[in-house]
C-alpha cells in the first residue's frame, strides 16, 4: 500500500464544514417575535476531509430558526449533543429554555 505523499497530506482539508437540515422543533414561542412556531433545526458540522469528502466529522452544533421573523439561536451543547445521537427525529428537548439568539438574518 503506497503512503500518501506529504503534498497530499497538507492538500487535506482539516475544517471541512457541513451545514443541513435537521428537522423541525416542536411548537416553540419566539422569543424575538413572541409567536409560537415551529422553528427549523440546522446541523453544522465540522471534520477532517480530504478532497471534499468528510472523513470524520468531530464537532456537531444545533441551530433554530424562526420563520416568522428569521431569528437565528444557537440550541445548548448538551443538548445539542443528545439531539445529534437520537434516530426518531424527537426534538421535544429543544426548547425557549436552552436556545440563545445570535441574530437576526433578515
């Protein structure tokens, strides 16, 4: 097996960075727009690739989106990290309670 050449080594991405669609909270109240809703979840990722592959991703945050008013929260690590590992899309434990605002992206 051929080892790969130090200029394929620093070639690496060491930050590969994947933003997706996660799903969709339960009804949450806005805090910005004070409006229940139902806010959409965005994964990001960040891993080891090469070539535009993600190798290994090792870092995962949550983030909520209002869509009446477009307000961006960052959802709490630990939280983040029990929503990250559950298959059955139950995002009940994101809630007003452990959510931030970061902007508005209007």
């Amino acid at each position: 097996m051929q080892l790969l050449c130090l200029k394929e080594i620093f070639d690496m991405k060491l930050a590969a960075d994947h933003i997706k669609n996660f799903g969709v909270t339960e009804s949450i109240t806005c805090p910005q727009c004070q409006k229940p809703v139902f806010m959409n979840i965005l994964k990001a990722s960040n891993g080891v690739g090469a070539f535009g592959i993600s190798l290994y991703d090792y870092n995962h945050d949550l983030f909520v989106i209002c869509p009446e008013c477009m307000a961006l929260y960052s959802v709490d690590r630990e939280i983040a990290k029990r929503a990250g590992k559950e298959k059955s899309n139950n995002y009940s434990m994101i809630n007003e309670g452990n959510i931030t605002f970061i902007r508005t992206l209007k």
